[in-house]
C-alpha cells in the first residue's frame, strides 16, 4: 500500500522553533502515548482491564489502567531534566521532579476509562505550564490556563492521533505504527463557528439548572422550535472522543455544573481537562467557557477543582451562555 507523505512531527518541532527543553517534554510525552497505546491494544488479552480497590481524588474508583498509564507518563517525565513538577488526575498532591526543571506539567493520564471495559476510544490529556520557583510545589499549577506554554491529547481510537498547540493554531498529527512516528495530517485547525451538533449526557437532564435545561430544550424542538433548526447528538462518554469530532466537525460539547453533590462545580476537571481542552479549542478559533467565563481566564484555587465546561463552535458556545444568563 502506498503511504501519503506528511511533514513529521519532530520536523515539526524544528520549523516551529519550538524550544529545545519544551520540545524534549513533549517528545517524552508523547513517546509515553504511544507506549500507553500499545499496552491499550493488549489490554483484554493481558487482564489489565477492570477496577482497582483504590479511589482518586475526585473520589472515582481507578481503572488497572488508570494507574498504569500514569505511572508509565510519570516515570517518563521524571527523567527529563526540564520537568519540575508532576500533577494528575490520579496523583492526590504534586510530585516534585527534577529541581531545576522549567515546567511543570499536568496530565489526565487516561481520559474515558469506563470506556476501556468496552473497547471505546481513550485518551491522553496533557498541559504545560511554566514552574514557578516560589511557593509550595501546587504553585505551579494554579496559574489560568492563558500561562499553558503547550496544550495537547492523544486519542487511542481506529489510528492514534496527537491533537497540540503552542498557543499558535491547533495540530492533528496521526501516529504511524510501523514508524513509530505522529506525522502532520492536518494543520491548522479551524472549528466552524456554526452547528447543529450537541454533545451531552442527556441521563443528567433531572439534575440540570432549569435555564440550561430550556437551552437543551430548544435544541430538541428542532426546526419547529425557537431555534428553527434540527439538532444532532453525540456522546461517547470520553471527553477526548467528543472533543475530538467537535474540532474536526464542528459541534458543541456540553457538561455543566448540576444539582448532584459531586457536580455542583461541574464533573470534568479544570488543570487536568478543561484548560489545555480551551487552549486547544481556542486556537482552532473556537470558544471555552465555563457557565459565564473563559475557561482559560480562571485561576484554580485547587488541584483537582472541578468547572463546567462549555466549548466548541463559537456561535453555538454564545447561544448557551444567553441562556444561562
Ligand atoms: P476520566 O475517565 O478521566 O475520569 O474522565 C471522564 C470524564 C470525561 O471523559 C467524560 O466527558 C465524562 O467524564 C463522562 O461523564 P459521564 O459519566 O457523565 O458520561
Ligand atoms: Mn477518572
Ligand atoms: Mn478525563
Ligand atoms: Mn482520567
């Protein structure tokens, strides 16, 4: 079969005078990916599906893969010299790395792990803020989202792709096995301002505010309705994946705040999910809000601080905050 030629992503790098220490973060990264996507593909097969007795901060029991995937991505980094800091979804306090490392470096090491039972897409989240000297360790990582240096996913779905931004437009890379490289398929990105594409866990409808409930409403009465147009819906339950189709296709991906205990900031996590997803959305010319601000605009005041998270096509974004006004 004949292979398309794409430019690589280390030639990337170099085109893009991408910082050297920068750039060696990310290739370690990355090379932990794809080392997570091959242990991924022999999952069933080797028992590494299934629980753990063991719960994150986010009081979430972990997957076997969970736990795995984040060691592999946090004995990777600690290695390189240029990581100071460590945060993750499934580490409960900030490991310290290397003391003289410029970055720190925050990463959702698994993302839609119910789906691995399933043999759904995951995904790889990752964020890379620069490390301040001062202060305790968690310093570094409750800096706003607009301090990310570097913002990318790896979706583990029919090809493995690499979605990143150094803040100047987004880039779908797509691994090539054979050569155990990410090669360019799509630079950058633009997500259409316009849509009628939803993505939502509409099992939450008893437990949404009542003014983002009417929003959701008037998508569902389709071309009859207020906003005389059919609506589609898409949901996979693994934010990677529905991000994913939202950047290439357009679409607005939804998980507000509810009434549930857990979800009364909103279920996905602000360091781990929500800001390097705004950053990369932001830089396809999309919008990335929580229920009225930026999401790149707050400050966390917590590791594992939960948002809601409303973000895709900016036309679609607005509409939805009208409503919830
Ligand atoms: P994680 O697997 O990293 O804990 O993230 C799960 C998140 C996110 O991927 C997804 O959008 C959301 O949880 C799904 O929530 P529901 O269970 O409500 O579908
Ligand atoms: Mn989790
Ligand atoms: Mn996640
Ligand atoms: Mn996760």
């Amino acid at each position: 079969m004949n292979s398309l030629h794409f430019k690589s992503f280390e030639n990337f790098l170099l085109s893009s005078a991408i910082e050297l220490d920068l750039a060696s973060v990310v290739k370690d990264i990355i090379a932990a990916c794809v080392d997570i996507s091959g242990i991924l593909s022999h999952s069933t097969i080797e028992g590494l599906t299934g629980s753990v007795d063991q719960q994150n901060s986010s009081g979430e029991t972990q997957k076997q893969l969970d736990v795995l995937s984040n060691q592999i991505l946090k004995d990777k980094l600690r290695l390189n010299k240029s990581v100071k800091f460590i945060a993750s979804e499934e580490e409960n306090n900030v490991v310290t790395a290397a003391p003289a490392g410029a970055y720190a470096v925050a990463f959702d090491p698994l993302d839609g792990s119910t789906n691995i039972d399933v043999n759904g897409a995951v995904g790889t989240i990752f964020s890379i803020l620069p490390a301040l000297n001062d202060g305790h360790p968690e310093a570094s990582f409750l800096q706003s989202g607009n301090h990310q240096l570097c913002a990318g996913y790896v979706l583990y779905g029919p090809a493995t792709q690499l979605v990143i931004t150094f803040g100047k437009g987004t880039y779908i890379f797509t691994l090539q096995a054979e050569a155990n490289m990410f090669m360019l398929t799509d630079a950058k990105v633009t997500i259409a301002k316009q849509t009628s594409e939803f993505s939502l866990n509409m099992a939450n409808t008893r437990y949404w505010k009542r003014e983002f409930g009417n929003y959701v409403q008037h998508l569902l009465d389709g071309s009859g309705g207020p906003r005389q147009k059919s609506y589609n819906m898409r949901w996979t339950g693994a934010m990677v994946a529905d991000i994913h189709r939202v950047i290439c296709r357009g679409g607005i991906f939804l998980y507000p705040s509810d009434k549930r205990e857990k979800v009364t900031s909103g279920k996905l996590r602000l360091i781990y999910e929500a800001s390097p997803m705004a950053l990369i959305i932001e830089n396809c010319g999309g919008s990335a809000f929580d229920e009225r601000t930026s999401l790149l605009s707050i400050v966390p005041t917590s590791l594992h601080q939960k948002v809601p998270v409303i973000a895709g096509s900016t036309n679609e974004v607005h509409t939805c905050l009208n409503y919830m006004e």
